[in-house]
C-alpha cells in the first residue's frame, strides 16, 4: 500500500488511537475538501477494523486471511455502498437511494463470515436521499459491536443534522504550506511549479497536483486574459461562451473565473492591489457575479439548459460591470 500524506495521517491515526483506547464510534464521518484522500483512508481504516491480527504498531497486518481477502476485493464482511444503475441500467443514479440503505440494515444484522467487525463505507455520504437517509438513521440508532459505518463526503453541511449527530468525526484539513510543497516536490514538481499551482488552489495539495497533472495553471492563464478582453470590449460575450464550452473544461474555467473575483475582493479587503485583473468597485455586483459563476457551473452537468445563453449572459454581465464602472469614472 502506498504510504498516505500527512493530512491523511492525521485522521487516520486519530482513529486507530481512538480504537485503541476502545472509543472509536460505530458510526464516522470521514469529511473534508475533495481531493484530500479520504476514500484511501477509509479504504486502510476498514482493512484494519476486518483485520484479525493487527500489528503492535495499529496497522493491518496485510497476511491474515482477512487482509487478503480485503485485498482481493471479496471480504465479505465489507461493503462499498456507492451510486448504482438506473432502472434502465444504462447510467448511475445520482442519488443514494432507499433500498441501498434498507440492504445495508439487513447486512448488518448478518453474522460476520470471518467471525471479525463488518464494516460499511457509504460515499458520497451526502448523494443519499431524504427516504435512503431515514432508512439510515435507524441503522444507526441500533449500534451493534463490531459493526462500522464509515460515512464519506466532501459536503458534510448536505447530511441530516440527525445523521451527523450520530456520527463521529475524522475531518480533512489542508496542511500547512510546506507541509504540501514537500508533498509535490516528492511527485516531482519544480519548485516554481509547486508555488505557482498552490496559490492557484489556495494551499489545496490534492487540487494544486490535480491542476498540475492536468495542464490545468496555462488554462487559468488564459481565462483572466479572456476575462480581461471581455471587460475592455476587445473579445465578445457570445463568442467566448462558445469558445469556453466548447471542451470539457467550461465548469474549471467557471471556477478559476469566481476564483478571480474572489481574489480580487480579498486584496481589495485587506487594502492591497490585487495581482491579475482589475476589477470594479461595486462590491456587491462582483458578489452577485461570483455567485452567478458558481451557480452556473453546478448547472453545466444538467444536459437540459442552454448553456451557451446562459454563459454569454454571464459574460455580458461581466462587461457590463466594467462599462458601469468607465461612466462613473469610479475605475480605481
Ligand atoms: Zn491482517
């Protein structure tokens, strides 16, 4: 197995410590932002609670034959609870559902095949719905020795208060700067590149190596040389809406564009010029504009939606906030 960064580390041993000392909860909650590793985590806490005899050091054992039956993928007394097929089986579901929730309730009242724990990882813990939910909370009502739940998301704030509440916590932070750029320099990116990709990600190591690997800092380049050629009139609306839909990047460009209104707020906040683009003073306009951004960006996986209006709508909207700002001569 590979060896986990620091900020999986952290949660990790938190829970091996907490079993240790007989205070582990039946029920996690494994929360924090994406692209933490908290699937992988979860993963090496589960083959640890199904391992039969786990060294003085708290790991699994990697040799029993609980280990490797969880390595092979057949431990049954695990379960991965994930989307499953529509009815018409030809996509995922994009909710946890009901029945998936009521299986697990019976799973759990099974005997363990291995005679050890019986362990569920259920993510994304926040795809479950309302019915799928309910169900769950009975489950979790009833603890039973031996049985772990682990709850897996990167939106805690969309589960049931009633479910959190039962849960314990294992939470994601990101680490400390240097913390991530040794993570990077490990993976064998330049000290530049490292500075360059964390700012872009704000200290975010799993974002920062996503963007890195991807490409992705030469896109957010060009997005504020876009955005700045819109608000000058050089490039129009319709056509950049075109342009940026026209891959599979649009919701990342959306993103670096909120990104740089936000940006440019907190510099304004903290009195200082921002780098990049200059942006117009009506505080509020920007606020809308960043909202609309992200708002658009969830909508972009909705097929349904005219997003070539709706991005050149926003666009427009952006121009029209540093024409406002020329006519007022309130530019800065
Ligand atoms: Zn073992």
């Amino acid at each position: 197995m590979s060896e986990l960064a620091p900020w999986q580390q952290r949660p990790y041993h938190q829970a091996i410590a907490a079993l240790a000392e007989g205070r582990l909860g039946h029920a996690l909650l494994l929360m924090g932002p994406a692209l933490m590793g908290k699937r992988e985590v979860a993963l090496r806490l589960s083959r640890r609670l199904l391992c039969a005899t786990p060294g003085a050091d708290g790991q699994a054992c990697g040799a029993c034959r609980g280990c490797r039956q969880f390595e092979a993928g057949t431990h049954a007394d695990f379960k991965h609870v994930s989307f499953i097929p529509n009815d018409k089986g030809d996509k995922l579901r994009s909710e946890i559902v009901v029945d998936q929730m009521r299986a697990l309730g019976h799973w759990f009242a099974l005997t363990p095949q291995l005679g050890g724990a019986q362990v569920a990882l259920v993510e994304p813990a926040h795809a479950l719905n309302t019915a799928a939910a309910n169900a769950l909370l009975k489950t979790l009502e009833e603890p039973a020795p031996g049985r772990y739940l682990l709850l897996v998301t990167d939106q805690p704030g969309r589960l049931p208060a009633t479910i959190r509440s039962r849960c314990q916590r294992l939470e994601f932070r990101l680490p400390p700067r240097d913390e991530a750029e040794a993570w990077l320099a490990a993976k064998g990116h330049g000290p530049q590149a490292r500075q360059r990709a964390l700012d872009a990600a704000r200290g975010h190591p799993g974002l920062a190596a996503d963007w890195l690997d991807g490409g992705h800092l030469a896109l957010r380049g060009d997005v504020m040389k876009e955005l700045g050629a819109v608000a000058e009139g050089r490039r129009a609306p319709v056509e950049l809406a075109g342009a940026w839909l026209g891959d599979e990047l649009a919701p990342l460009r959306l993103r670096f564009a909120a990104e740089a209104v936000l940006d440019g707020l907190s510099h304004r906040l903290a009195a200082a010029p921002a780098p990049g683009l200059t942006l117009p003073d009506d505080f509020q306009k920007l606020s809308a504009w960043f909202d609309a951004a992200n708002r658009l960006r969830n909508q972009l996986s909705l097929p349904a939606l005219r997003h070539d209006l709706a991005l050149a709508g926003l666009l427009l909207e952006w121009r029209s906030m540093f024409k406002d700002t020329a006519r007022t001569g309130a530019r800065r």
